[in-house]
C-alpha cells in the first residue's frame, strides 16, 4: 500500500530505517523502503548490507552524483505501490505511532498529506541554520492550513504516486534549494489540496553557519534560473517580491551599493552565535540583486 522512499548522501540511514521498519511491521501493511544513495563519497556498504535479507528494504546505488530532484524522481518510478512517502535522510519521526497517522490519512480524497517539521535543541556553530528552522519551518499544521502560500517539504509528505507523476521534480535543478517550491507551484498551479497535520520528523541533519551561507548562495542561484528560465512566477516567493519592489522604485543599485558596504558585517553576523534573521534576509536579497545586475536582468 505504501512506499517508503528515502534519497540519501552521505548520511548513515540505519536508525532511520530501523525505526520505520519496525513501524510498519506493528500495524501490518504492504509496504516497502527504498533508498537511493546518491553517490556518496563515504562507503555505506556497513549499513546497506544489513538490509539484505529484509525483502521490503531495497538499496539503490547511483553511479554519479545526480542531485535530489533526480534522485526523488528515481525513487517515485522505482516505488511499487499507490502512495508514497517520502523522508530525508537526515530525519526521525518524532511519534512512535508516526506512520500508523499517515496511513489513517490515506483515503480517495486526499492526494497529499504534509506532517511538518521540528527541530532539536540548537548548538552554537548550527544556529542560524536551527533559528530559521524553529521560526520559519516548524510551524503547526492550524496555521500552515490557514496560509496558502505555507512551504511544503519533502522531507516528510505523503503524496498520491499518481498525482506525483503528474508533476515529478525538475530534473534540470542539480544544485542546492527550491526543488520543493517548484515542485509546490505545480501544485498550486493545478488545484491539487494539500492536508496539513501535525505529524512530525525531527530534522536533525542540520548545516554549520558556514556551510549554511555557502549553500544559501547556491539556493539563490538556483531560484535566480528558475526566474529567469519563467519556471516559477516572477513574484512566486518573498525574495522575488522584495526584488521587484527594489526594481519598481529604481532602488536596485542603491541597495546593492549600501549593503555590499556592510556584507562582512552581515556575515560576522550570520556567523555568529544569535545571528539575525534579518540580515539573514538581506544577505539573500543581496546575492540575487547581483545575479540580476550582472546578467542584466
């Protein structure tokens, strides 16, 4: 009945698996896992082998490193059955009766069901990453249901296999960040409902600050291709739109100008042990301001 599909980089998956495998067995349904390893630098063969004897845990090994919106696509074809579930790597469900939820979900008039987010207590070098974890991703379903433009991520969703294949993930997105927000704008796009609960993974994986600004460069550019590739509306996320407002009062260069004089401020900032959300903005704003300048958009 349910596919359990788990895209994986260098991350050891083994409690993970564990912990839903155990899960699916006490409430007794078809099932399968399936993980899709892309390509990791580090042997997990330690792990993997363990599955070989577990008929519903299947072990995929990608030859090249493909980037996750391939590999949740490799994930979706290679699933046997009707629903999906997808989890990343680097989370665990927080409820012993985690997928027992889900599956009561299931039903004929439900195509997608988001469980949502949470975060464990921060450390020092992982706080800005953790502070925009706790204040702009674990948010309780009430009020994801109440806002439409609420992110969806598929670190934890189920969704129908068929209306999946409608969409699939853009497989032209490599790098880093917003395969999710395309993926959502599809969905928006065609109407399909999303029901929001409270049925969450701890997200523990988390980057060190600077890993994390270096991988919000890289997520920046890849929403500044599908903005100029018209894969997603010019005024689809706040980023954009605070862009736009720069551009209709002629204010791009001046802001670019200003905040590039305070950038290592902003950094030392974002580096730092109570790094702002805020500047964490401004940084972001600043990054695509100069990808649109330099290419002249």
């Amino acid at each position: 009945m349910i596919s359990i599909l788990i895209p994986t980089y260098n991350y050891d998956v083994l409690q993970l698996v564990r912990i839903i495998d155990k899960q699916a067995k006490e409430i007794n349904i078809k099932y399968e896992i399936i993980i899709c390893d892309d390509c990791s630098p580090i042997n997990y063969d330690y792990v993997y082998n363990q599955f070989d004897k577990e008929k519903s845990i299947k072990v995929i090994k990608s030859k090249k490193n493909n980037g996750l919106a391939i590999t949740r696509n490799i994930l979706a074809k290679s699933a046997e059955y009707d629903w999906l579930l997808f989890l990343d790597a680097d989370v665990l469900p927080k409820e012993a009766n985690f997928l027992k939820k889900y599956y009561s979900e299931i039903s004929l008039n439900v195509s997608i069901v988001y469980g949502g987010l949470v975060y464990l207590e921060k450390q020092s070098n992982f706080s800005l990453r953790y502070k925009i974890g706790v204040k702009r991703e674990a948010i309780d379903a009430k009020i994801r249901m109440l806002d439409k433009n609420s992110a969806i991520h598929f670190s934890n969703i189920v969704i129908s296999k068929k209306l999946f294949n409608t969409i699939t993930f853009d497989e032209s997105i490599k790098n880093y960040g917003y395969e999710d927000t395309l993926f959502h704008y599809q969905i928006k796009k065609n109407n399909y409902p999303i029901k929001h609960i409270n049925n969450v993974v701890y997200h523990l994986g988390i980057y060190s600050n600077d890993i994390f600004i270096n991988k919000m460069r890289e997520s920046v550019t890849t929403l500044y291709t599908l903005d100029k590739d018209q894969k997603i509306p010019k005024n689809y996320t706040k980023l954009q739109r605070t862009y736009l407002t720069l551009k209709k009062y002629k204010l791009k260069k001046s802001f670019l100008k200003i905040s590039n004089i305070f950038l290592t401020l902003i950094i030392k900032n974002l580096e730092s042990k109570n790094p702002s959300l805020f500047l964490f903005d401004i940084f972001k704003l600043n990054y695509f301001c100069s990808l649109k300048l330099e290419n002249n958009a």
